[in-house]
C-alpha cells in the first residue's frame, strides 16, 4: 500500500510541468507592476487569462502599456521593457489562437 501511495505522489509531483498551470501576473512580468493598486494587479491578470484570441491579447496589451506609460511618466518613473511579449508567450504555451 505505501509504495502504490509513493508510485502516485511521485507521478503527480511529474506528470505536468511547472510552466503548465495559469499564468501569473507579477512584478517581474508584467510592466508597469509597481503602478498598479492590487486590484488593477488582478483585473490584469485575469483579463489576459481571459482570452483565447491573440489579436484581442496584443490590443489590450498595448492599451495597458499606453495607460501605464502615461502613469509612469507622471510619477516620472522610467518602466523597465518585457523581454518577450504575454501574447506571445501564452500563444506558445497554446492557449490563445
């Protein structure tokens, strides 16, 4: 019994991999973080959990980028750029078309 409860866990701890669960916002993501009240934080990420077209993901994006560069530049903070695009990442991660 205890090596069929070992064989399971292990299985579980390997069956998916890390990247495989939602993604998340957070400061080292997401530009503009340290702008953002924690309830913006949360709308943003679940607007982007939220679509399944990369076309509707780029515009927002670049919407949210827009508002918090404006953001930015009055608190005359310089916002640091995304190496890669959310869009981009969650499309090869398969979950916008």
């Amino acid at each position: 019994m205890i090596r069929v409860l070992f064989l399971l866990m292990l299985f579980a701890t390997h069956a998916a991999p890390a990247n495989a669960g939602p993604w998340r916002a957070a400061e080292g993501n997401v530009v503009g973080w340290q702008l953002m009240t924690p309830d913006e934080r949360i709308e943003h990420q679940r607007r982007l959990r939220g679509f399944d077209d990369y076309g509707e993901c780029v515009a927002y994006v670049a919407a949210h980028h827009a508002k918090l560069a404006a953001r930015a530049e009055r608190a005359g903070v310089v916002l640091a750029t995304r190496r890669q695009s959310v869009c981009d990442q969650l499309r090869a991660e398969g979950r916008l078309k």
